[in-house]
C-alpha cells in the first residue's frame, strides 16, 4: 500500500509502504476512506519539532474496517468507522473516568495518511456508525477523529455553558470547532479572535457572535469590551504558541478558566493566574469519551464540522496538502485514497 512519509521538514512523500496487518489480537486494519492533515503535523514539516528519521505520518481518519483480531468484539469487518487521534482501550480505570486521551494501555498509529491503517485497541478506540453514512456526511465524521473533539475539549475544560462568555484564540480547524462546541453548548456570547475573511465568515457559519480582528492588548481590550469590560468567563486557546497563550491569559476575566488544547510552545504567568484566580485546565482530547455524542450530532444533521475542510486533494497528492495548509491556502485538507 501507498502512504505519506515526512522524510525533512518541508519534504513529505508519497510512497510505498509495507502493509498493516494484525499483530496484537486488540488490532483492527481499517481500509481509510478519508484522512487529512493537522496542525499539529506542521510542527515537524515546518522544521519547528524535529524530524530525527523519516517517519510515516497522520493520525486523523475515517474508514471500513478490513479485518479484526481475535479478541475484537464492538467492530467487525464491513464497518463504517471513525477513530479518536489517540487509541485507546475504554476500559482501564482513566478511561472509566473519561481521561480516555491519557489511558493506562494507549498507543499510536503507525502513520493514518496511509490507504490502510493498523488501528490498536479496536474495541475501545473504534466507533461504528450504522451502515454506511451518506459520502455528504464523510467530512464531519472525519473531522470527529481530532479536531472537532478537540474544540469540544476545549469547551470542557473551561466550563462552557449555558451563561458563559467564552473567546475562541485561534481560527484553524480547532479554533473554529471550538466555535461551533462552544454554540453547542449553550454560549450566548461566542467571540471569535480572527483576522482572515475566510476563517471569520466560517466562525460566524458556526455561530460566533463577535468578531474580534485586533491582537495583543488590543485584543484582550476588544473582548473586555463585549463582555462588561471585565474579559470572558472562558477563553478557548487552540494555537499554543506563547503569543496565543498570552493572548487567552490577556483576555479571560478574574476568577474565569482557560482551556488549553494548543500544543505548548511557551510558558503561562501562573502567578499572575494564582492572584486573578484563573483556572487553567486542558490537553490533548478523550476523544473516545467525546465520539458517541458528537457522531449523534453529525448523523443527524445537527452540527457539520466537516466545513472546516475547505479543499480536498487525492491522499497521492499529500506534499500538496501540506504546502497549502503551510502557506495558510487551506484551513483544513481533507485526502481520500
Ligand atoms: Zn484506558
């Protein structure tokens, strides 16, 4: 079978791999139906997190399961299914308390912007939806496996409801899902911190009810405003860079939360988090705990979060996926075999 491989920042290639077979009776091989690009893989391409060796890549997919080991019992072959970014088995006791991202049995996959996928911990990482969804409903499953959940995840970790104000740093794939988690959750005030037309006009399709373009104090000014001058009770932070931790530390209110999903790249002033009474809370996605709901939402036609892919590629043209999304052409590539 053929797969993305990052060989050097800037060089992902297309090439022939062996294929995934079972290995631990818990496998499944899942023939990909779609996959896409994250941001978290631009770290490596962009030369930011090191490429020691090359490297098969992609942990994002949605597909029909091909085979099953022997101690699989939730999936079988002929399955229409979706996967979290991080396997895992759903029965440890993290994942009883729903800390599915850090499970006592987790794994990785071996590259997912591959045409077949060796997915570990079937049972507790796979999810099947009944019979085949419709092809319109692809990309919103898709975007199930990381970003979406994420967003979600963020949402969480800071306490979104109802009666939050809640800003949303970071208008990628996991900053606009954040929009749409936060609407889904109940926000009557949904800031998204955004300077680019196309992103802007997708936040505000998700529900976003304020734009703020500005950055840095004059970011954290705009928002103070639209929420009684004291700063949002939530702010979402999806970069993880430390301008845009300090942009959340800037514009959250006193005593508000900060949920933190943006890989880190930089420091928090805890002490000043100590005096203000901020709550920090966040990390990668128990996107296993999260599936069940949000596939419901998808199936049903109640949130698409597969929007955020704004251009589709063949998987064989995965160096152009990357460049588009590098040179900011694209917020989200989706890549079907
Ligand atoms: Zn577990």
């Amino acid at each position: 079978m053929f797969g993305a491989v990052i060989h050097a920042p800037g060089d992902v290639r297309y090439e022939k791999r062996a294929d995934p077979t079972i290995i631990k009776p818990t496998d499944a091989v899942v023939r990909t139906v779609a996959t896409c690009v994250c941001g978290s893989d631009l770290w490596r391409y962009r030369g930011i997190a090191p490429v020691k060796q090359p490297a098969p890549i992609g942990h994002e997919f949605c597909g029909v399961v091909e085979q099953v080991g022997d101690a699989v019992t939730t999936v079988r072959p002929g399955d229409f299914v979706v996967g979290g970014f991080n396997p895992s088995d759903n029965t440890c006791g993290l994942c009883r308390k729903g800390a599915t991202a850090n499970c006592l049995h987790g794994d990785h996959y071996d590259g997912a912007q591959a045409e077949r996928i060796r997915v570990p911990q079937a049972d507790g990482t796979l999810l099947a939806t009944p019979g085949l969804p419709a092809d319109d409903l692809v990309p919103g499953i898709l975007a199930l496996s990381d970003v979406m959940c994420t967003g979600w995840h963020a949402a969480l970790s800071a306490g979104v409801g109802p009666d939050t104000s809640v800003a949303v740093v970071g208008d990628g794939a996991v900053g606009l899902s954040a929009v749409l988690a936060a609407v889904q959750l109940g926000a009557p005030v949904v800031i998204a911190m955004s300077r680019h037309d196309d992103r802007t006009a997708l936040a505000r399709e998700f529900g976003a009810t304020h734009v703020v373009a500005e950055r840095d104090e004059a970011g954290s000014a705009a928002v103070r405003q639209l929420t009684d001058g004291i700063g949002a009770d939530c702010v979402l932070e999806c970069v993880g860079t430390e301008g845009a931790r300090m942009q959340a530390v800037g514009s959250v209110r006193d005593g508000g939360n900060i949920g933190l999903v943006g890989v880190p790249h930089g420091d928090l002033p805890v002490n000043e988090l100590f005096w203000r009474n901020v709550g920090i809370k966040g990390g990668t996605a128990n996107v296993r705990a999260y599936l069940p709901h949000l596939l419901e939402l998808v199936l049903a036609r109640r949130i698409d979060p597969g929007r955020v892919f704004d251009l589709e590629l063949p998987l064989a043209q995965v160096a152009e996926a990357y460049a588009a999304m590098d040179e900011r052409r694209a917020i989200k590539v989706l890549l079907r075999p």
